[in-house]
C-alpha cells in the first residue's frame, strides 16, 4: 500500500511504527590505554548492559561438598580462559540432564577455550542452538574442558555432571 508521499508502508495499521517517542539512553565511559581488545571494553559494556543474575540449583549444594576438594577449598561453578572467551548462556539443559554452556571468541583470533567446572564432569557435548547433540568431546580430566576456536565463533555445550 502506497501512502500519499509515495513510499510503500505495511498493511497492517502501526501507529506506533515511526518511534515518535521520549527513550532514555544510559551511558557509560571507560578510559583504558591501548585498543578495545587490549582494554577488553567490550566487557565493560556487557557488565553494563547484562547485569548478573543468580538462582540455586536444586541438589547443587551435595555435590558442591562432594567436590569442594578438588579446588584446595575453594569453590567456582565455572571459570573461563582466555579473556577474550565470553560466557554468553549458562542454563539448565531443557533435558534437565545436564547444564547448556554458551561462549563464543570476541577478539577475531584462534584461541583454545578451558572450561573448568566446580563439578566432576560425566559427559560433555557440542550442541546446535537447539541442544541438539553434534559432536561428543574426548574424555576431560577431572572438571576441565579445552577446545580450540576459532575467530567470533560461537560454540554451544551440553554438559553432564
């Protein structure tokens, strides 16, 4: 449908299409030296942008004391390595068997991930978006994973404990 101006608009009535609207922006400055890789400020923005969000897992805290030897003491549920690898999705899988790990390389270089888990780790598993099992991985020792990848790639894992 042609409005009176000539440009081509939808069929279906959106009076709010145009956005003729008050919006508030939040900004956020963060003087570093060196590029933004260097800097890592795409970080910054994420912290800014995707604040934290916590839950309790049922059943974690057995397992937690299960394994608490395993990190002299201490206690992480997951650290990721390098810094230019970033932790996208970490949710129960829809299986309710394992945990869905997303992550993907931020700087456009080849980089091997290492997962490490505050859980001995049973099984581990590429997925698609969808948990659809792709590829299994090799055996990990004890609670960590290392995978090659490659330049802003996006990997997604299933993950048994």
């Amino acid at each position: 449908m042609l409005s009176s101006n000539g440009i081509m608009g939808p069929c279906v009535p959106t009076p709010d299409a145009a956005e003729i609207k008050p919006y508030t922006f939040r900004y956020s400055a963060l003087p570093h030296e060196g590029d933004w890789k260097h800097a890592a400020s795409y970080r910054h923005g994420m912290e800014i942008n995707m604040p934290l969000i916590s839950s309790q897992l049922a059943n974690f805290r057995a397992k937690e004391q299960e394994n608490r030897n395993l990190h002299n003491g201490g206690f992480s549920f997951l650290e990721i390595t390098p810094k230019n690898v970033i932790l996208s999705i970490f949710k129960i899988s829809e299986d309710k068997k394992g945990i869905i790990v997303r992550f993907f390389e931020t700087e456009g270089k080849r980089s091997v991930a290492t997962l490490r888990f505050g859980l001995m780790i049973k099984s581990a598993a590429v997925t698609d978006l969808l948990e659809n099992e792709i590829k299994k991985l090799k055996e990990s020792k004890c609670c960590t994973l290392q995978m090659d990848i490659d330049p802003y790639r996006i990997i997604t894992l299933k993950v048994e404990f």
